[in-house]
C-alpha cells in the first residue's frame, strides 16, 4: 500500500516538507506554533504499530522540532502527544505554548475555533523554519 495522508490532516493543515520518514505539517491556527509530525507507514495508527527504527526516528524528529520551538519562538512550554481518537492516522502533535495564550492552561484541542494563517504570517513562519538549520526536515 502506498502512503497517503489522512483527508481530515490534509483539511487542517499545510504540508511544510519532511525527511525520509514523516511529514511535517502546521496546523492552520496562527495562535500557535503547532507543529504535526505524520510517520510514513501506511497503516499505523498507534506507536506500537511502527517498525522500531521508525518509532526512533519519529521520536528524535519530535524532540529536534521541540527544542527548535522553544527556542525559535520563545515558548513557556512544549507539548507533544500522538491522540488519534478521531484523525486514526498515527501522528504527533508539537505545540508550543506560551502562558496567556488562548487556551492556557488548558489543551489547544477543541478549545476554540481555528484562526487561519493569513499570507504574510505563513511566510514569516516558514521564514523562521528555514532558519532552524537543527531540524531534520528539507522545507518546501
């Protein structure tokens, strides 16, 4: 089987680029710097479901990019979770959160409607993305 990105991810984000094993996606909500990582295995839906080598590379993947968000977007905190209850496509949401935002303390799921980037601000964030030369992925 080929790989091929959960339509619902596809709806509710912008393909940034990627390595090897994983998309890189933003979530389409400029209140934060909220980052999806998609491992290319057809099929997965749960960690376990991943060979070993690609739960290592997901897992180095996650930490590079959240260390690069903390520091390139000045975050209080970063939360990384693979939920899954709706989009069953295995994924890996990484958020930065900074205290006052919209939802903190609480989660960024289901808080409130999505604030889409405009085209200026989308720019600008990938501005700072080619500018992480820590991260592991080539950029679009």
């Amino acid at each position: 089987m080929a790989f091929r990105l959960d339509p619902r991810l596809q709806q509710d984000t912008i393909e940034l680029g990627g390595s090897e094993h994983a998309l890189l996606l933003l979530l389409n909500d400029s209140r934060y710097p909220w980052f999806v990582l998609v491992p290319r295995q057809e099929g997965a839906s749960e960690w376990f479901d991943l060979p070993e080598s690609l739960q290592i590379e997901l897992h180095r993947q996650s930490v590079q990019l959240g260390a690069a968000i903390r520091e390139h977007f000045h975050c209080d905190k970063i939360n990384i979770a693979a939920l899954g209850n709706i989009v069953r496509q295995m994924h890996l949401h990484v958020v930065g959160r900074r205290v006052g935002d919209p939802a903190w303390p609480g989660p960024v799921w289901g808080h409130s409607a999505a604030v889409p980037y405009d085209p200026t601000a989308l720019e600008e964030l990938k501005s700072i993305l080619r500018k992480m030369t820590e991260l592991p992925f080539t950029l679009q």
